[in-house]
C-alpha cells in the first residue's frame, strides 16, 4: 500500500515554535536551544553527501505540559527510508514479549478480539501475539521496515496513522481490544489528530497502551541526546492527563518501566468506559509538580548542565586526539548524532561507529561522513576506546564487546557525565 500524509500531518512551521502541537496554547518557553543539527537517521550513503541541518530547539508549553521542537521536516522524509529496527536490541525483545505475555495471561485479549499497533516497526511486538492465535494488525509507514514485519506473516498497513486512517479502520473491522503505540507518539506533528484516531478506535472495552521515555527523564538523567528532529514531542504525564480529555480519552494508569533509560507506560481508555483512574496517575501528576518540570527556571539550569557535558565530551575527544589514541564509536542511533553535532566534533576523531543493524552499515554520520561497521571489524582496527552511544543499552553492549575486544579497550559513556563503562 503507498504512503500517504494525511492532511492532519501537513508541516506547519510555526507549530512547536510558535504554539503548541498539543493544546495549540501560545506559551511556551525555551528549555533547550541544541542549535542546527542534521536530521538523526538520515545516514549518508556517501561520506561526502551533502547534508542539511535544521534548527533543534526543545520549548515547552506551560499550560498542557508538552516538551516539543519545532516541525521542518516532513514525517515522509524521516519515515520513508528509516534505518532503525527494533529486532536489534534482545533487551527490547525480551520486554515487549513480556507485555504481551502479561496481556494474555490476564486474560486482556484472546482470539476472538484483534490487536492493533501503531508504529509496528519489523514486527518485533506483534509477532508474540500470533504464537497465541490472536489476529494483529500492524501500522508502519516505512515501506523497507514493513516489508520485514510481512515476511513474518504480520499484516501491515504503510501508512500514517491519523483519524482518516483510524475511521476506515474502524468501518472494516470495528473496535480492537488492545491498542499498542509505544515510542510513536513523539513522532508526530499533528498530535491532536492522531489522538482523535487513538479516540475513533477505542471502544468500551479497548486498552490503548503508549510507551515513551519522558520529559523528566531528560530533565533528572540529562538524556538530551534523545532531542531529535524527529521526536516531535516529549511526553510527561500531565500532557498525556490533559490531551487525553480534550477527545474524550481517560488515562487510567501510570507505569514506570526501566527501558529506554526510563519511561511510562499510559494505560488510556474511553472516557465512558467504566474503568477507575488507578492512584499512580495524581502520584506521577504530583512528582512533576513537585520536580517543577514546568517551570522555565528549571532549564536554564539545565541547559547550563548540558553545556558543562558538551564541554566535558570535547575536551576528552581532544585529549585522546593528542594522545594519538583510537576512539571508536559504538551504536550508530539518534542518540550517537544529537552528541556529535552538537559538540562540533572534529574529523577524524571518532574513527568510525560498529553498528549491529545491516541496515546501517555501510552508510556514514555526519558530520564528517563517519563510517558505520560491523562490531566484528573493530578488532581488526585496534581501538583503544570506545565510546557506547545507546546507553539506554549499555550493559547489554558492554558484555557483547567484551566477548570481541582486548581487555585494555576503555569502553565509555556520555551520559549522563563522560565516565568509563565497567560490566564484565
């Protein structure tokens, strides 16, 4: 099926910057300006690729609580030809079969029912369903990344989801029983429609799940290397609570999980439904309150915190430089290209980055068209450093490289201060 952007996911400059994607609230202020920056995941083919920056500028809006940067991009231009693949890392594997595991098990779906998910990447998620005979259907607008999910028998959709998509799906098939978006919602322009299609969709008895990390996650573990482009948005609790309502959605409970370095899990249904607000909602609602999230004296603080790290970061690169030592990078994530540019890194002193992903490899990051390997060349190179980018992984990276490297190769960490990575 081609790709369409629905009218809902037209760009709008101003949106982001000039009023909320959320609440279309005026007030929002400046929490962190990362300057221009290329998009994440557009690997270049070419090391000397020309290559576009964009300005990346986290604002927050202080009535309904949303992190959020600017849209000048196009979702078609990050999510046509993506790259990343959530089949790649057994830690993730291993927590959504957990979910689902869970679901079943408490008898939240069966085989009667249907379960939908949003942003099915590979099929890395839905693929646990079938080994219960329960029929999925999976929602994934990059056609490379699709097509993997087809091959294991997941029917999928290449498409945006938005509220036109949500109404002819709710006219073929009716209401499912489980709605899956996790890690999606901050990929969205126009947030207003998509959560009209999350409302279209559920019925009285539909669970919507949504995972993402959180805005006091960048705030209290300096995670500002997941500010990208393509993460239109950055959820907190009271965003979630307060966008909810305004398309009669409930959120009924609150999770905190451990991955992605941190993140919530939002159980939300209909607002008609008979389902109670579990305790964990006001509790979470109050933890923000409490951090001061929302007040803009909270990140000038943090963006000086921030630039301290960008600082640190240089000056080791720079140390290591004139010690003529070796540094690789490991994990060629968003994550890796937010810290590199926005160090203004120097060439040649990230030599190139192991990525485990075929997707990746063989592609370069910008800025200087660093080349992307496969973890099973570094030997063969001999470095004497390197620095893991994904530290939301980096116990599960560290053991892998520790099976290949010398044991004199430093392994490191940018965040949340530059510090040597020690699992063994």
């Amino acid at each position: 099926m081609a790709i369409n952007l629905d009218a809902g996911q037209e760009l709008s400059p101003a949106r982001g910057r000039d009023f909320c994607r959320g609440c279309s609230g005026k007030n929002l202020f400046s929490a962190l300006d990362l300057g221009e920056l290329p998009l994440a995941n557009e690997l270049q083919k070419t090391p000397n690729e020309h290559v576009e920056i964009f300005p990346l500028h986290l604002r927050i809006c202080e009535e309904c609580g949303l992190g959020q940067v600017a849209d000048v991009v196009t979702p078609e231009r990050i999510f046509v030809d993506y790259r990343y693949l959530s089949s790649t890392s057994s830690t993730f594997l291993r927590h959504s079969k957990e979910l689902v595991d869970n679901l079943v098990q408490n008898g939240e779906v069966n085989p009667s029912e249907w379960v939908l998910e949003i942003a099915s990447n590979d099929g890395y998620l839905l693929k646990n369903f079938l080994s219960h005979g329960i029929p999925v259907l999976g929602i994934e607008p990059a056609k490379n990344v699709s097509e993997i999910a087809r091959a294991l028998g997941i029917e999928t959709i290449s498409e945006f989801f938005g509220s036109g998509l949500a109404t002819e799906l709710h006219t073929k098939r009716g209401f499912p029983k489980i709605i899956i978006a996790n890690n999606v919602m901050a990929h969205v322009p126009d947030l207003k429609d998509f959560l009209q299609g999350l409302a279209i969709l559920c019925g009285p008895s539909t669970h919507i799940i949504v995972e993402n990390p959180t805005l006091l996650g960048i705030l209290d573990k300096m995670q500002f290397d997941t500010i990208y482009h393509e993460h239109y948005s950055y959820l907190s609790t009271t965003s979630v609570n307060f966008l909810c309502q305004t398309v009669g959605l409930s959120l009924n409970k609150v999770e905190k999980l451990e991955v992605h370095g941190g993140s919530n899990r939002y159980w939300i249904g209909s607002i008609n439904s008979q389902a109670k607000k579990n305790s964990s909602v006001e509790s979470s609602l109050m933890t923000e309150r409490d951090r001061k999230l929302f007040d803009q004296e909270t990140w000038v603080n943090y963006s000086q915190s921030v630039n301290k790290t960008l600082d640190a970061l240089q000056e080791w690169l720079d140390d290591c430089s004139k010690k003529a030592k070796r540094v690789y990078g490991y994990g060629a994530a968003a994550k890796a290209s937010t810290l590199i540019n926005a160090i203004k890194l120097k060439p040649n002193q990230i030599m190139a980055i192991a990525d485990i992903s075929d997707e990746k490899q063989s592609r370069f990051m910008p800025p200087f068209g660093i080349r992307i390997i496969s973890p099973n060349n570094l030997v063969k190179y001999s470095p004497t450093d390197i620095l893991v980018f994904p530290w939301n992984i980096e116990e599960e990276i560290s053991l892998e490289l520790r099976k290949i490297l010398a044991d004199d190769v430093k392994l490191w960490s940018a965040i949340p201060v530059l510090h040597e990575l020690t699992f063994r």
